[in-house]
C-alpha cells in the first residue's frame, strides 16, 4: 500500500478528480498556496495499492503535462491609450511523491 502525495494547478485538477474517481483509490483534494507549485494549487491524498501505482502517475502525467498558455494584458501606456499586449506563460506539471503507507484506517 502507498501514499502518492500529488501538487497540481487548479487548471488539471478536475480531470484528475474525474479519473481518481474511477479508479480504486481513496483520496482527499486539499486546496494549498506555496511549496513546490509556487502560486495556488491543488494538493491530493492518495491511498493507493503497489499494484495501481505506476498507471496512476502515467494517467496523472499525461493529464497534467507541461503547455504553453497564451496570456492577454492591457498596459497603460501614454496619456490614456491602452495596449493589448500578449505573452506565453508555462502551465501545468504536477510534483508526485510516493511513499509507503504503513496503515490506512477508515472509521
């Protein structure tokens, strides 16, 4: 039995949501600022069996890949004439911990 420790973007969680809950695992979704994902993020639970492990962060990796997201931002620029200016910005990834899980109890 595991514990998979998971940091994501607000942007994956759903998807991720939507597949744990088809999947034979237990979890809790804890919404956190800071750590590894630096701005607001989603931090999960996840009770999982040895055997599901190596699937789970396949699934979770192929949802929660790395993509550039074009961004919109208006500038003022010089007496009150404003700029639509465009950037890209990195969005995504997750951080996954695995670790043993000595006992997991449901009251």
């Amino acid at each position: 039995m595991k514990l998979i420790i998971l940091n994501i973007t607000p942007n994956d969680s759903i998807k991720v949501t939507n597949y744990l809950r088809k999947t034979p695992v237990y979890f809790t979704k804890i919404a956190s600022i800071g750590g590894v994902i630096s701005s607001g993020s989603y931090t999960y639970l996840i009770k999982i069996n040895d055997e599901l492990v190596d699937e789970v962060i396949k699934k979770v990796a192929a949802i929660c890949k790395t993509r550039k997201v074009k961004i919109n931002s208006i500038n003022n620029v010089e007496m009150g004439m404003f700029h639509n200016i465009s950037t890209t910005q990195k969005e995504g990834g997750a951080s996954i911990f695995v670790v043993d899980l000595e006992q997991f109890i449901k009251v």
